[in-house]
C-alpha cells in the first residue's frame, strides 16, 4: 500500500508539474505575440 500511495503522489506532482509547465508556455507566447514588430 505504501507504494502504491507513493506512485499516487509522484502522479499528482507530474500533473502538477505540467500544468505549471504549460501556463508558463502560455504566458511566454501571450508576451511575444503582445510585443510588436
């Protein structure tokens, strides 16, 4: 049971991870796209 707690965890922190990873993307592209030419 341990570690399939352990497995849960690490999962939620990955997805964690990439939706910080993802907006982070995002705000990156807003900022080039708002600069001009």
């Amino acid at each position: 049971m341990g570690s399939r707690f352990k497995i849960l965890k690490m999962h939620s922190w990955t997805t964690a991870n990439i939706k910080a990873w993802a907006w982070m993307m995002a705000s990156m592209i807003a900022i080039c796209n708002r600069e001009p030419d």
